[in-house]
C-alpha cells in the first residue's frame, strides 16, 4: 500500500488467530517498541538528539540518483535496531528545495518559511527524492513557497541501506500468463516460488532484515524531523505513508505539527495486511468495472463494446490471443493484466489503455508493446519488491497455511477475479516468512493530545477502499476527512481537483480545516482519444508513476 502503493495492502486475520510459528520460521512476537517498551522509547530519543546535534549537510546530489542539479542531497544516520541506539548505524538518503518564499498571486509579496514538508510516496519499497521537484507545478507553488519540501528514501529502499531478495537478472522477463482461475498445478509452481523467493530474503540481507518494519519507518521520521531541525513535523504521506504517519502519530503525538493523510490505509490492527489485501482486490473490481463503463459511452472511438460486458469480451479476447501468441514476443496475459490493473490506480491511463486494446484487436500490436511490455529486470525493482514484502511481512502475522489463503482467494475470486489472484502471488512470501514478525500496532490517539491532521480519500479508490479513510479518521481525534465524490484516483492531493487542493493549501499554509468532514465534486472524467495519446503528465506525486507493489512477476504491482 505501489504502493506503489499500499499501497492498502494485505493484512493478518484476527491476529490472535495465527500466532503459530511460519513455515520455518518463528512465530508472532510483540514489538519490542511498543509504547510503554522503554528500551525502544530511549533509543529513539537518544539517536534523535544525536541527529538533531549533527544536522543534514545537504550538497549536489549523487549521478546516480538521476536528480537534476538544483536538488539538494544528504544523508541521515538511524540505528538499525533502535533497542541498541549506539550500535550499527544505516545511512538514509535525503533531497531538500528550499522555501521559495514567493507568492503565486502577488510578486511583491514574501511568504514567510512554516519549515520543511516531508513527504513519502508508499510502496513500501518507493523513494520520495523526487517529490522536491514538484514545487515548480503550479499546484504546488504555494506550499513550495512557505516549506522547505523534503524527500527521502525510507529504510531499505535505492541507496539507503538497500535490501535485496533475489537477483534480478532471475526476474521474470515475460511473457508470461496470468490466469484468473488457476490450476491446481499453477498454485503449486507459484507456492514454491513464493518458497524461494522468502529464503532469498534471508539469504541475500541477513537477519538484520527483521529491522525492516513500519514502526522503524515511523521512528526513523522522528530521527529525520530532528535532524532537519524541527520541533514538530509537518508530514504528508500517500497510500502506505498514511500507514507508518499514523503509526508516528500514535508514537509521537506531541511531536507533530500538520500530517496530511493521502488515500489511507486501513490501519485496525485486525486488517494488517492480510485482510487488507482482500479488500484491495475486492475494490479493483469495482475500478475495473469502472473503466469498462467509461470505456463503453465511447464505443464510437474505441470500438470496443457499448455495454461494460462487451469491453469485458474485447478484453478476454485480447488475453486468449496473447495466451496464444505473445505480442512481440514481450507482452502476455500477465502483461496485459498489469497495464490494466495501472489504469486502476489512475483514470488518467484509461484512454491510452483503450486505445492499445482497440488497436490490437484491430491488428496493430505497436500501442499494446508500447504500454504493457516490462523493461528489463532492474536493481531498482527488485529492491523495490525487496523491501515491499520485509516490510509487510514483518509487519504483522499471516496465515500460514496454504489452504487459508486458497479458501479465502477462491471465494473472492468468484466475485472479484480481476486482480485477486495477481494479489496472492504478490504477497505469498510472507506465509513462509522465516523471522519473526511483529504485532501491529492500535493506531489511536486521545482528544487533545494530537494536532488536527487532515485525511484525503477518494471514494472509489481501489488501492485503499475509502473505508480506510474512515477508520483512520475514526482513531485519530481531530481529524478531518475531505472525499472526493465518485472519484477513484489514487493519490489526489496536488492533483487538477481545486477543491481538493485548496483544503490541502489552507490547512497546511494557516493551519485552518474544516468541520469534521467535507465534500469534493469529482474531477473531470478522462476524455477519448482517437489516436495515440501522450503519457499523462504529473501534478500529484503519485501521478509520477503509480506507486504500486513493485511486482515480481511480470505484472505491474499494487499500492498501498
């Protein structure tokens, strides 16, 4: 929850139901941090006053970081186990603008700096060094004139103590299948792959991997806030940043001064992650249903159906012909599948995504190629996957036994076959998980001891289902949550809703919200395109790219 991004994504059963050992593993413990472990509390503090006393010495940034030349770059250093503050150490990445200290609407006028806003983009597994560009778009420019906008790479992820669990050059390259009701004998193949994949994890980091947790992410932000100088944090996170914020909040309450909540995990301790996971691709099928709408009310550019049940015909069609033969040899079902499941995210990719569909079936692969072909096998990705499921896997308990997750999946699947299958392969690792796991923590604060954050949902999100966003709301007193109305765009702040973004632009500039819950109108839908349209261009962060489940099969992976 990519995330990119979960990205809502999977949790455990009741936990109380699944506390038995792994598959050569061992079995659910408590967090040893939890909020009255005094162990963890003092080496959380103890490492903040030591990051507050060194600071961020902020320089060019690396080549290999791609960034361009006017991002500023450094390092922080957070222990890796926070129970031995004074032990081995693990160097986050760190990218920094300055406060531009200029007006959008009046030249003359100079916007006093409120410090730095740090944002995470989800995954687990993505890196936010880049959200300090978007200060130049103009949905940002007010924001990037009163804060500094801070990006970093969480623990595990690109150069910051990365994790690897295979070697990449054994990634699947595709073409590859994708069946929505596998055999008996595929479910074998991918169990033991999930098998291997899982001891990869261990083999490749070590059991230094269990330190690889939402609760250190939310500590190693603390240590970030008092290195940048900050008394309290102001925070924005999307999808999965909503997850390890709240967990912040919970941990250090009288340490925050504004947290934005983009599309919100479901953080009930009862649904991380497996239940969450369910969710997901339970609410997939209403986006996929979605996009097969809006695809039939333009059958007359498309051709692909003028009812949603004829698009889905034109789509099966498509799968049982790449089944057959793959496009260019790059693209088969799981592909086709992926490049879908993207549009679910973002309705910005549905006219491209009709338009390749069409195509094809019409005789020219060229567009389908274009969009669903994965590149090669990278570092970057397989890291991103890495971290993804030691994160979610140390997490919290999961059912350990494959004939829990083939119950449950079977049944969801009668109802909700486009994604759910795709889900289990990606996070079947962590019924072979072989550290010990944590118990999530009871997201919850009590009225007065938090500052007012702001939650942001839109209502037909399938990467975190709206109830998420109510639940958060329901455990952190003081908040406020803003829907956007029949919308399902994952990630909506700075994106072309101004409704939206002047709520996010007021609460952050004065601090100000409104009464417990508001409304937005919907954003304009996507309009046809009758030839090939450009990629979407970003304005939200998680316009960037979809911050998906960076996936290790062919497909394209899921949010949280």
């Amino acid at each position: 929850m990519r995330a990119a991004v979960l990205c809502g994504t999977a949790g455990s059963l009741l936990l109380t139901a699944f506390t038995g050992a792994p598959a050569g593993g061992a079995p659910a413990r408590p967090d040893p941090a939890g909020l009255t472990a005094s162990d963890v509390t003092r080496g959380t503090a103890v490492a903040a006053a030591r990051a507050a006393a060194a600071g961020i010495r902020f320089g060019a940034c690396a080549k290999e970081t791609g960034l361009p030349a006017g991002l500023r770059c450094g390092t922080v250093d957070v222990p890796l186990d926070y129970t031995h503050p004074d032990g081995k150490q693990i160097r986050l990445t760190v990218s920094r603008t300055r406060a531009t200290g200029k007006d959008a609407r009046n030249a003359k006028h100079q916007v006093p700096r409120q410090g730095a806003l740090v944002y995470n983009p989800g995954g687990p597994g993505a890196s936010g060094m880049y959200f300090p560009l978007f200060g130049s778009l103009p949905e940002w420019k007010r924001i990037a004139a009163a804060y500094d906008l801070v990006g970093y790479a969480p623990r595990g992820v690109d150069r910051s103590a990365p994790l690897s669990c295979k070697d990449p050059k054994r990634s699947v390259k595709g073409p590859s299948q994708a069946p929505t009701y596998p055999s008996e004998s595929y479910k074998k193949e991918r169990i033991a792959e999930a098998q291997a994949y899982a001891r990869g994890c261990l083999e490749r980091s070590g059991e230094t991997i269990r330190h690889y947790t939402s609760l250190n992410n939310a500590r190693d932000l603390d240590v970030l806030r008092a290195a940048l100088g900050e008394r309290r944090l102001t925070f924005m996170g999307a999808s999965y940043g909503t997850y390890f914020g709240a967990l912040y909040a919970t941990l250090f309450p009288s340490h925050v001064r504004r947290m934005v909540f983009d599309s919100a995990v479901n953080p009930a301790p009862g649904r991380i992650w497996y239940r969450n996971n369910l969710d997901q691709s339970a609410a997939f099928e209403g986006r996929w249903a979605d996009f097969r709408a809006w695809t039939a009310r333009h059958d007359e550019v498309y051709g692909l159906g003028s009812t949603p049940d004829e698009v889905l015909h034109s789509y099966e069609k498509a799968r049982a012909q790449l089944a057959a033969s793959p496009a260019g040899g790059k693209v088969g079902p799981a592909q086709l599948q992926g490049a879908f499941l993207e549009a679910g995210y973002y309705d910005g990719f549905w006219p491209q995504r009709a338009l390749a569909l069409s195509a094809y079936l019409k005789g020219d692969p060229k567009p389908l190629i274009d969009q669903a072909a994965r590149p090669e096998a990278s570092v970057g990705a397989e890291n991103a996957s890495a971290v993804y499921t030691a994160v979610e896997c140390n997490d919290a308990s999961w059912p350990t036994q494959w004939r829990t997750w083939d119950r449950d999946n079977t049944r969801l699947a009668r109802r909700a076959p486009f994604e759910t299958w795709d889900n289990v392969w990606m996070n079947l690792p962590c019924a072979y998980w072989p550290v010990p796991r944590q118990k999530p923590l009871d997201v919850r604060t009590l009225p007065g001891v938090l500052a007012p954050t702001l939650i942001l949902a839109a209502e037909r999100d399938a990467a975190t289902p709206y109830e998420g966003a109510r639940e958060l709301q329901r455990r952190l007193s003081g908040s406020v949550l803003v829907t956007e109305n029949g919308a399902g765009t994952h990630g909506i702040a700075g994106g072309p809703n101004h409704c939206v973004n002047d709520y996010v632009d007021t609460y952050l500039l004065t601090g100000r919200l409104p009464q417990w819950r508001a409304r937005c109108a919907p954003r304009a839908e996507p309009r046809p395109a009758a030839a090939h349209p450009a990629e979407p261009k970003p304005t939200a962060p998680g316009d960037r790219a979809p911050h998906t489940k960076a996936g290790r099969t062919s497909n394209a992976g899921r949010a949280s």
